[in-house]
C-alpha cells in the first residue's frame, strides 16, 4: 500500500473531530448514586456518554456492544486476534473555580476546556477518529482491532472487571490515558491499614485524646491535629520551639486544660512522597518527646520510628529497589488516635515490578506487632511491566519516533493506568514531553493540536498492529 500521511488524514476530517469532541464532553459523566439502576451502574451521566459513542459508532459500521452498562466496545477488522485500546469515559466532579462551565466544552486560545478533556474522553475520541480513518482508508487488516470503553475507573474499575469476565482479552494492545512517548512499567500498589489494640495499661502525666490526619491513602497529609491534657505550658512551649527548629508552620489552642495542636505540612501525590512534608509523621515526631500511657506511647514510638522522614520503607526493613521501576516508596496517608479505641495507620506502598509483595506484608506485620499493631486489611494492585523488546513497545516506537522525530523513551510510573487491565498494554499519550499535567484540575483542557497529532499516532498505531 501507498504511503499514508495520517497527519494529514487528521486534517481532512479535523472540524468533525472537534465537533464530535465538543459534543461528548458537554455529557457530564459523573459517577452519579442516584441514578443508578439496571443498565446504568454508575449512573445516568456516565450511561449517557457510553451510549453517545456506542450509537455513533454503529452509525459509521462499526460492530458495537454494551455491556450492560458497566463498558462497550467498538471493533473493526477481522481475524482471530484481537488488539485493544482501553479508554475510560467517566470524570472526576469538576470543583470550583472554573473560568467557563466545566461541560461547556470552550475553545480558547487553540485549547477546549472540560472536565475530561485530558482524562480521558478527548483521547478516547482521538482513539476511535483514529479507527474511522483507517477503516475509510479500506486498509488490509488480518486483525480485529476494539476500542474498550470503560465507565468506572476514577473510582473502583468495577467496569473493567466485568468486562473481562464476559469478553475476550485482547493479545496487546494501549491506554491513551497518561503520557507520551509510552509507559511501559508500573509499580505494584500495596494499601493497607495497620490498627491497634485497645489497652487501657499505665498512668502518664500527659494524655493523647485524639490524633487525626489525612485524608487519602494515596496522598501526603498536609495537617494533623492532636488533643493533648497535660502539662500545658511545657508542651506549648516545646512546641513553639518544635516548628522553629523544623521550619514547619502550626498553631495550637489551649481550652478547659485541652491543648489542641495543628500542623501544616505540604501535600503531594503517594507515588513520590519527597514531594511532600507528611504533617502527621512529624507530628507524632514531637509528641515522641513526652511521656504517655502505655496506649499511646506504643501509637507515636510506632509512626515516629517506622514512617516518619523515610519514604521508602528502610526502617522497617521493606526497602527494595530496581532497574525498571525505581524503588520501593510507602505513603502514611491516613493516621488516626482516639484513647477509647487505641490507633491506625493507613499505608500506600508502590513496589518495584520485579518484587513479590508477600514479602513486604509479612516484614510490616512482624515489625508493628510488638507496638501492639496487627494487619486489619489490605489491597494489592500487582505490578505492570511490558519487556522493552516486545512487538508492541517496538511498533509504538517507531511510531512515536516516524511522527514526531523525537526518541521515544520508556517511561516507568508509580500510579496506575487502565494499561495494567490487559495481560500485555502499554500507556501511549496523549499528554507530550513539556505539556503541563491539568487533569483533575479547575480548567482541564486538551491542546487542540495536541488532539490531531494523536489521533494522527493513534490511527498509524492501529494501523501497524492490525495490517495484513
């Protein structure tokens, strides 16, 4: 076949891709508990979007299915294997702040704006512009090639679950839900909570009522607040000393002999907790200074030794590390005391892809259980890896690399992308080298001429993984 310019194929339908664009990003595809009901698990928002792409999609010729509500699929092609792209059409709620309405879908400046332009509705109709235009170029294909198309995976990935359980699992295939050039691994995610017995042992001159901070498992705590009776004066003063010397900012208020203390940290997503100031660690870092009842001085010698300033796992002996993914990173982002009830931390742990969790698990429940802690749950994501040598990450590279003229690097990552759902996915854009990352902020947008080069991408990657 004649060589195809996919740019500029992009260009000729170009006013319908933005057309189509804005038109789908005016559904406002919230999770919704309200409107939920048979053939609308997530709600009448997030059914509505499904339902606006699957209908286009059998409009153009495509074989479509819904599968009853929790995802669809839009497939074009032949043959006995099958290539997928996961998409996701659901969005976080907009928040405030917004410059013009959040599902106005906008153009300024050569950028529509909308909740779901990055993540992930303007990729997922770059996705399937890409299938149309190979579709109308009348290619050879010995492949099928589906477009999987998610609904819940701001949340729980409820979607996807029930997707595989009834449809097939694709060979290989891309997310177009992170960055380009293209992710290839992704850390294991480990959450777990760690609580602590109640026990009444011992009198102290000071006691911790309460303790509370963070929100999140999945991100550093910027404030933490303790209720402490004691000593007043002494703890006030030490704790004025405390944020000179930390350089931290806090406040505390003294009512009825109950000294309430506040501290700000500096938040950040768990995947990288340097980029933060874990307010709760250092928190339970002061409180280690005075004396408590058996309870509570097993609560902060536990945060204080194990979690505080040591994002990666060293003093409990589950640092691990490697050549892929970098190294082992644990997350504090839940702490919480109350005397009556005794304490919890709540982890976020991202281990390497060549690490077996179990290992990690059993060191955190053998180190913690002298404090008077023990395992309460947990959930483990396992890791995602791709070898840098398979067909897939290949093509993708040549791709990336014959479009742009830029290497395309392999890119590893501590979060998780819908790529992790597949026995073999990558994530491949469509946010480029140097562009900021606006998702799940006030004023998300897409570049529109980001959007027509990855269709453009998109539609050769297609084309290279399913052609005869």
């Amino acid at each position: 076949m004649k060589h195809i310019n996919w740019l500029e194929e992009v260009e000729k339908r170009k006013e319908d891709l933005i057309k189509d664009t804005q038109a789908f990003l005016q559904i406002e595809s919230i999770l919704d508990e309200e409107t939920k009901g048979e053939g609308a698990p997530f709600g009448k928002g997030i059914n509505d979007a499904l339902q606006f792409l699957l209908h286009k999609g059998e409009k153009e010729g495509f074989i479509v299915k819904n599968v009853d509500g929790y995802a669809g699929h839009i497939e074009f092609g032949e043959g006995k294997d099958l290539v997928g792209i996961l998409c996701h059409i659901d969005v976080v709620p907009p928040g405030d702040g917004w410059t013009s309405p959040p599902f106005s879908a906008e153009i300024r400046d050569g950028k529509v704006f909308a909740r779901g332009a990055l993540d992930d509705k303007g990729p997922t109709m770059a996705a399937y512009y890409a299938l149309k235009i190979v579709k109308e170029l009348g290619v050879d294909v010995q492949k099928r090639l589906r477009i999987i198309i998610g609904t819940d995976e701001e949340s729980s990935w409820g979607c996807v679950d029930h997707y595989f359980k009834h449809e097939e699992m694709p060979g290989l295939g891309f997310a177009p839900d992170a960055d380009f050039p293209i992710i290839y691994a992704e850390k294991g995610i480990l959450d777990c909570t760690l609580t602590q017995e109640s026990d009444s042992r011992g009198e102290a001159p000071n006691h911790l009522l309460s303790f509370s901070s963070g929100r999140r498992l999945n991100m550093v705590p910027d404030l933490a607040i303790a209720r402490v009776v004691g000593d007043s004066s002494s703890i006030i003063e030490s704790y004025e000393s405390f944020l000179g010397e930390q350089q931290l900012n806090g406040s505390y208020n003294l009512t009825d002999n109950v000294v309430e203390l506040k501290l700000n940290g500096v938040s950040a997503h768990g995947m990288e907790p340097r980029n933060g100031v874990n307010a709760g660690t250092k928190l339970l870092q002061f409180l280690s200074a005075f004396s408590f009842n058996h309870q509570a001085n097993q609560f902060i010698e536990a945060g204080s030794t194990y979690f505080n300033e040591d994002s990666r796992g060293n003093k409990l002996g589950i640092t691990s590390s490697d050549d892929i993914s970098g190294d082992l990173t644990i997350n504090v982002g839940i702490i919480s005391y109350d005397e009556s009830k005794g304490g919890s931390f709540g982890l976020n742990i991202r281990y390497p892809v060549t690490q077996n969790s179990d290992t990690t698990i059993s060191t955190i429940k053998e180190k913690v259980a002298p404090y008077g802690f023990s395992l309460a749950s947990f959930s483990d994501s396992k890791p995602h890896h791709v070898d840098k040598e398979h067909e897939l990450v290949k093509t993708l590279q040549r791709v990336y690399t014959e479009q742009t003229g830029e290497e395309a690097t392999l890119l590893s990552i501590g979060g998780g992308t819908y790529a992790r759902s597949l026995e073999v996915g990558v994530a491949f854009g469509p946010l480029f080298p140097g562009r900021p990352d606006i998702a799940h902020q006030k004023d998300e947008y897409m570049e529109i001429e980001d959007l027509v080069k990855a269709t453009a991408l998109y539609a050769q990657a297609i084309y290279e993984l399913i052609k005869k």
